[in-house]
C-alpha cells in the first residue's frame, strides 16, 4: 500500500502542476468549450474559481505526504475524492469536453475515476499513513536537499512543456491525433516508457559487459532479472507499474580495475537515453509526408521522455531509493567516503562471480566510509560488509562489535529492508551474540517480508533454533540448508555462506564433516 501512496503522491504532484499553470493563463478559452446544461459564462467562471482551487488541493495532499504532516490522510482523502468526481463528471460529459493540448493524449474519464478510488482505499486507514520523507543529503554524497525534492516537480513540467509545444508544432504541420480506446492509449504509452527505461538500463548492461564486468540484475519496470544462486531467475512484480524505473546490477571480476571504468559504465545509461531520443526527434521532424505521420504522437512521447530522462539523470539527485547516474558519477570522482562506499559495494558483488571473500574486504574504507556515511541503508549495508569480514577472519568480538552497529543505524533510520538483509542479523544474533530474543525478533520480521527459502534462510532459521535450545529442529534446517549450499557456484559470496554452516554444524555436533583444500565445509546431509 505504500507503493499506491508514493504513487498517487507524485499524481497529486502532476495535478497541481497542471491546475495551477492553467490558472495563471487567462488566454486559456474556457468559454468555448461546449455544454447543453450550463450557460457559457456561468460555465467559464465556475471553471475559472474551480482552477486554483483544484491546484491548492492537489498541492497540499503531495505537500503533506512528503513533509509527515499530520495533515496528509485527510488531505490525501481530499484529491482522492476530487479525481473521483471529476473522473464521474468526465464520463458524464463524454466526448463533449475536450481536454486541454497538454493532456490531449489521455483520456481523464475512467483513469481519474480509477486513481481516485485507489487513493480513497489507500488512504482510509488512520494509523497507515507514515509518509516517507524524501531522503536529506547526507555530507558528501554530492546532492542538495532542494534539488532531490524539485526534480520529479521539474521534471513533470518540463515533460508539460514538451508535449504543449509538440501539439503547436503538430497543428502548424496539419498533423492529427485519432484517439482510439482508453486502454489502448494507455497500453501504448506504457509500453514506450518501458522501452525508454529498457534502451537507458541496456546502455548500462553494455557497457559493463564491454569493460568486462559480469550482469547479476535487469530491472525495468514490473520485469526483473537476477541471479540468484548462480543462476538467472526472472519474476513479474505487478507494483512495478506504479513507478516505473529500471536498475542494472553488474559485478566487477577485477577488484584492483580504474575508477574510469564504473564512471563509463553509469554514463552509459544516460548516453543511451540521449541517443535513442534524438533518434526518435529526427523520425518525429521527418514525419509529415512519410506514412507514420499518423503516429507522431507515441513518437513525440517517446521523443520528450528519453530526452528529458537522459538529462535529469545527469543532475545529482537522491530519492529514497536510489541515487541519480549524475551523483553516482560525482561520488566516483571525490576520492572521499563515497567512492570508498562504491569500491566496497563493487568487492561484496564481486564475491558473487570471483573467489573474492568477505576476509579480502578493504576493511579501512569500509569504516572511512562508515565514519562519513552513518544513517540511512548506505551505512547499514557498510556495517554488514563489517561484520562479514570480521566472521570471515574469525574476529567473533568485531564482528559481534560491527552487527550491533549495523543493528543501530536499522533502529534509526533503515528500517524497511528485504528479507534478504534481515538473515545477517538472525545468524548474528544467535551466533555471535548468543541473544535468542534477539535472533527470534529479527526473525520475525524477516518472515514478515516472506523471504525465499535459499542457503541464508537455512542459516538463519537453524542459528535461531540453535540459539533457542531446539536441537533437532536446527539439526534438521541445518540439514537442508547444507544441502543447499554445496549446490552454489564456488565463488566467495557462497564459500563465506558454507564456512556459516561449518560454524553451526560443530555447535549441533552433526557428522560429517570433511576437509576440501584449505577450506572446512560438509557433505550433503
């Protein structure tokens, strides 16, 4: 639900946009629109009165949802009600009202009925309504607490002031668009903004592949791909529609590589995007006279959102879930915490794909950058690398030292995370801290999140039973577990996940254990 809420958040955003901006433009010819019920006049002023104060509403539903005021249900339910009646009053007027150039690619009716009733659901509950904050710069990280809360509201204004000055172009070439069914319309700009996200992530993907970097993840929209356990494994996550956006995980094979070769990758994307959009432009221009100038309109949509995508990307910016290519690129080039954040983040993935270990860590930038980067998932995710570089070198104190920091920063200020980020925690409790309530805590809240049943979750569920006394049912999760893991390729990441099962394996005295090189793991239960 809070997927729904972010979402309908930045249409409120849209829709005070577009109400506030056509109220300040007294050339907008509201009086020429036709009506049988209401004479022209009366029609003219009461959309006129209407204007500011739809943007008033729609301004202050985004405006409390971002600021936690305890305003934002109310508000919230506010717009919510309005698309609800303007969605039915659309309906009712039919193909009689025409919608302003701006908009004239979509159909409001049934759209704004249906948003209005998402947002009534999402809304209704009083004890539901946390609203998530656009994450504050942290010192370093190259972004500017306006910039990260103005771009999304600059961007819709300038993809407004795009398709406007795409509709005069179009009726000074004598182009039309013929509107077909509202789910047609909208299937087809879905699908153009999928393709723009997956033209920008494949850029990425490319370019890392080119420089010799192994994909572990391809994200675009509701479509993912990951490697999961050495192998490819793809889902359909149907909230992807609701903020459509793309993401591409690549791991490097060389640990000691130039800091030149991850800024090429992360501009890739961009480049990609400005490509492909002025590819698209020239096709858009050259349109009158050729057989698609019918289809001028899906070809500007694509023209304005691949442009615009490729330049905000460029300017540093976070939300709360990602930074922009432009400060990823800034964070880079610091040679402060931030590009020790990145080198640490690049050696944990590299451990997927190289013999890379948790014990071969720089451990001196991940706590420079932990000493710089203390809140936030950044800071929980360098803890974590912390404490897996301790257990890896057999430092129980640090490692229990560096997960009760880890602990900390979730307790503050990271605490929705995935399930899979919660195991860590289970095994380090119980194992390092000999803290059943503790371990069966974060349990519970990794079982909240409904985690696959892989090699950590063994680990996890046969440390908490351990920890609790339950011998036999740790013994058996043990079992499964070890089974699992002589499974995965024979990389880092799964060495240091079998080394965990050695560990558990002398407390639950299970037989069979073997020697292998230098390593100590098992046999298949």
């Amino acid at each position: 639900m809070r997927a729904v809420r972010n979402f309908l958040c930045w249409m409120f955003a849209l829709g005070a946009i577009v109400f506030l901006r056509s109220s300040l433009y007294s050339f907008l010819d509201i009086a020429s629109w036709p009506d049988a019920h209401l004479p022209p006049t009366l029609l003219s002023a009461s959309i006129r009165a209407a204007l500011p104060l739809l943007g008033i509403v729609y301004g202050m539903a985004c405006w409390t949802f971002w600021t936690s005021k305890a305003s934002a249900r109310a508000w919230g339910l506010t717009a919510s009600c309005t698309n609800a009646v303007l969605g039915c009053l659309f309906l009712y007027m039919d193909r009689r009202f025409l919608t302003a150039p701006a908009t004239a690619f979509l159909n409001p009716d049934a759209l704004l009925l249906g948003i209005g009733i998402a947002g009534i659901v999402a809304f209704r509950r009083r004890d539901v309504i946390k609203a998530e904050r656009l994450m504050q710069p942290l010192p370093g990280d190259g972004t500017n607490a306006i910039v990260n809360r103005a771009i999304w509201i600059a961007g819709t204004g300038g993809f407004i002031a795009g398709m406007n000055w795409w509709w005069r172009w179009a009726q000074a070439n004598g182009l039309l668009w013929i509107r077909g069914s509202l789910f047609r319309d909208l299937a087809l700009l879905l699908l153009l903004e999928l393709l723009m996200v997956a033209i920008h992530e494949f850029g990425h993907a490319t370019a890392g592949a080119l420089l010799g970097m192994k994909l572990r993840a391809f994200i675009v929209g509701p479509f993912q791909w990951r490697v999961r356990e050495g192998k490819w494994e793809f889902r359909f996550i149907l909230s992807g529609f609701l903020a459509i956006g793309g993401a591409t995980a690549v791991a490097q094979t060389d640990p000691n590589r130039p800091t030149w070769r991850d800024i090429c990758m992360v501009a890739a994307g961009p480049a990609m995007s400005l490509i492909a959009g002025l590819a698209a432009l020239w096709i858009t221009f050259a349109a009158p006279g050729h057989p698609w100038a019918q289809n001028w309109l899906p070809l500007a949509f694509f023209t304005t959102l691949s442009l615009l995508t490729a330049a905000l990307n460029l300017i540093p910016f976070r939300t709360k879930a990602f930074y922009s290519d432009g400060a990823r690129i800034i964070q880079l080039l610091s040679h402060g915490p931030w590009a020790d954040l990145h080198r640490a983040f690049s050696a944990a993935a590299a451990t997927t794909v190289t013999p890379l270990r948790p014990r071969d860590y720089d451990i001196d930038a991940i706590h420079r950058a932990g000493s710089s980067i203390s809140v936030g998932e950044q800071a929980l995710h360098l803890r974590l690398l912390a404490a897996s570089y301790y257990l890896d070198r057999g430092c129980i104190a640090d490692a229990s030292q560096a997960l009760a920091e880890a602990e900390a920063v979730y307790q503050e200020s990271a605490s929705d995370l995935p399930a899979e980020l919660h195991a860590p925690f289970v095994f380090g409790k119980a194992y390092l801290q000999h803290d059943a309530e503790g371990a069966r805590l974060w349990w519970d809240r990794m079982q909240a999140r409904k985690p696959l049943r892989n090699a950590d979750y063994w680990i996890a569920r046969s440390a908490v039973l351990w920890s609790e006394d339950r011998m036999n049912e740790a013994r058996e999760a043990w079992e499964k577990g070890n089974a699992l893991a002589q499974l995965l390729p024979h990389v880092g990441a799964y060495e240091s996940d079998r080394s965990c099962f050695a560990l558990l394996q002398k407390e639950l005295e299970v037989p069979g254990l073997v020697n292998v090189g230098s390593e100590t793991i098992m046999n298949p239960a």
